[in-house]
C-alpha cells in the first residue's frame, strides 16, 4: 500500500471536518500552515461551508481565532512580525516614493481584508485577519 502524500493527508482531514481553519487542518496533519494555505486556495472552500459558518459565527468566536493567528508562534514560518511590517513598508515606500511605516502596512493589509469583504462577506478569514492586523499595528504603534 502506497504512502499517503502530505496533501492526501490534508485533503482527508477536510473532507472529514470541512469548517476545520487552516491551522487546525495543519496541526492535525503534522504540517505547515503555509502549506496547508497554500493547498485550500487550489480550489478553495465549498459556498456550503462559508454560509454555515457565517450562520453561527460570533465575534468572540472571530477575535478569538485572530488572537490565536497573532499569539502563536507564527515567527518560525513568517519571521518576526515587527520585522517583516518594517521591511513591507521600506519595500512599498521604494515603490511608491513616499514613507511607508510599519503601522501603515498594518492599516494597508487590513483595507485588503477589507476589500476581499467586499467580494465575499462570507469567508471568514478575511474577518479575522483584519482584526489580526489591526492588533499587529496597535502593538507597533504602543511601541512608537
């Protein structure tokens, strides 16, 4: 019997538990969250799982999973989160010629999230990497 592929093993875990977060599927399945991301956005997440999730869905239930996103360490796959907003605002002030902050990138990747609400209201993820954002760049910004 042929070894199952770590995309086998993920693709198993969702069909079984198919409201299951990208994180959850990638501690279950002894992978990266990169990975794992990177494997659901291939053909993405049935309607039927965004609308049953946006039935019962709370904003605890929101703030909750953006504080795991922003508390765990997230620095083993990422990098330093403090780094990496400082690096994304010198890239995007070179490109734009103005000064870019590290709390700018954190309003900016947020009016992202914002604007995928826009096309689907429905997926959750967008919810709370917002907020995650947001509590990136209220912690920079308590630094300043």
């Amino acid at each position: 019997m042929a070894k199952k592929s770590k995309a086998d093993k993920i693709w198993a875990y969702k069909v079984k538990h198919p409201e299951a977060k990208a994180t959850d599927i990638a501690a279950a399945t002894k992978t990266s969250d990169g990975y794992v991301y990177q494997l659901l956005r291939k053909i993405g997440t049935p309607k039927e799982v965004f609308e049953k999730e946006a039935r019962k869905v709370t904003r605890a239930d929101i703030l909750d999973t953006a504080k795991g996103y922003v508390t765990k360490d997230r620095a083993a796959v990422h990098g330093d989160m403090e780094d990496n907003f400082n690096t994304i605002g010198k890239y995007w002030s070179v490109h734009l010629g103005v000064d870019i902050t590290s709390t700018d990138v954190a309003v900016m990747m947020n009016l992202l999230k914002v604007a995928r609400i826009r096309s689907n209201e429905l997926n959750m993820d967008n919810w709370e990497d917002a907020c995650g954002y947001m509590a990136c760049g209220g912690e920079i910004a308590s630094k300043g």
